[in-house]
C-alpha cells in the first residue's frame, strides 16, 4: 500500500506543469502545503474524503484547490480523494440513497404524488428523477456520509500520526539507552 500511494501521490512538480493549476501554481506549491505535520495530514484526509463523496469528476484538482484555504497537505487530500473509485462508488451511492431516505424518513410517504405523476408525462426522465424522493434522499445521504467519514477521517489519521510519533520517540529514547550501556 504505501508503495502504491507514493506512485500514485502527486509531485509538486507535476502540479507546476498542470496546465489547470498553471495560474494558481504559486499558491499551490507553497512548502507548508507539501509538509507533513500533525495539524495538516489530517485536514488533507477529511479534505480528501469530502471532495472523493461529494465531487464526481476532478477530485484532484478540486481537493488541491481546497487545500489552500484550509491549509491542508495537498498530496494527502490528492490521494484520499481515490476512496471512491469505479468499485466504492456504487455501493456508496446505495447507501446514501437508504442513509438520506431513512433521514428524510421517505418511507412514511406515499411515493406517488402528484408533481410526480405530472413530471413522469411531460419532463424528462432526469428532472422526474430530481422531482422524486431519489434525490432529496440520495444528496442528503452523501452530505452525511462525507461530513461523518471526513471527521472519522480527521481523527484516525491525528490518532496514527500520534501513535506513529510516539513510536519514534520510544525507538530514540530505547537507542540512547542502548549506547548508554
């Protein structure tokens, strides 16, 4: 896994030749951006996770961008947005469909209504779908999932990141000990 994610982390030099950041590039390579430290790893993960659920097209780019206001790591945030791929993606939307329905507690409704009986005769089936209980259901659901995964997201990465510290500091203190005798 890590040998995947520094593959697939980009660099800041890819970033300066994307013709898409190209403006903005001065802003986006800044170093603190790029660091790694306990305040901004966690930020780029629930960051990532955000953009990766709510964004469907430039997750990338998006959550570089994002990065900047919220000074977040860039290639953390760039490389958490791949929690949702072509396999995740599906039973995502499924259970924010059922997540939002259960919330806006659409099963207590009748699913015939009148806008849309009216909407199913003369608008398209995409706006029959924006007027049916589907979308109200399925955008609340991603905006929960998002906002719990981004927190569960921030936290456990603060915790690893703790955990991680904390293991370099015993792994010190067990060699100065060891040179000591």
């Amino acid at each position: 896994m890590p040998g995947w994610i520094r593959k697939n982390m980009p660099q800041r030099e890819e970033v300066a030749r994307n013709r898409w950041l190209r403006p903005v590039a001065h802003r986006v390579l800044r170093s603190e951006l790029w660091r790694f430290t306990r305040r901004s790893v966690p930020r780029g993960v629930a960051l990532g996770v955000v953009v990766g659920i709510l964004v469907p097209v430039a997750q990338t780019i998006v959550a570089a961008f994002l990065a900047l206001p919220f000074r977040a790591n860039v290639p953390v945030a760039a490389v958490t947005t791949f929690l949702t791929n072509p396999l995740t993606t599906p039973p995502l939307w499924v259970a924010a469909y059922y997540l939002g329905s259960w919330m806006l507690k659409f099963d207590s409704m009748t699913p015939d209504t009148e806008v849309t009986r009216q909407a199913h005769g003369w608008i398209s089936d995409w706006l029959a779908w924006l007027l049916s209980n589907a979308a109200p259901a399925t955008v609340t659901g991603l905006v929960t999932l998002a906002l719990v995964c981004a927190v569960i997201g921030y936290f456990l990465s603060a915790l690893g990141w703790r955990i991680w510290i904390a293991r370099k500091w015993r792994r010190r203190q067990h060699c100065r000990t060891c040179r000591s005798h």
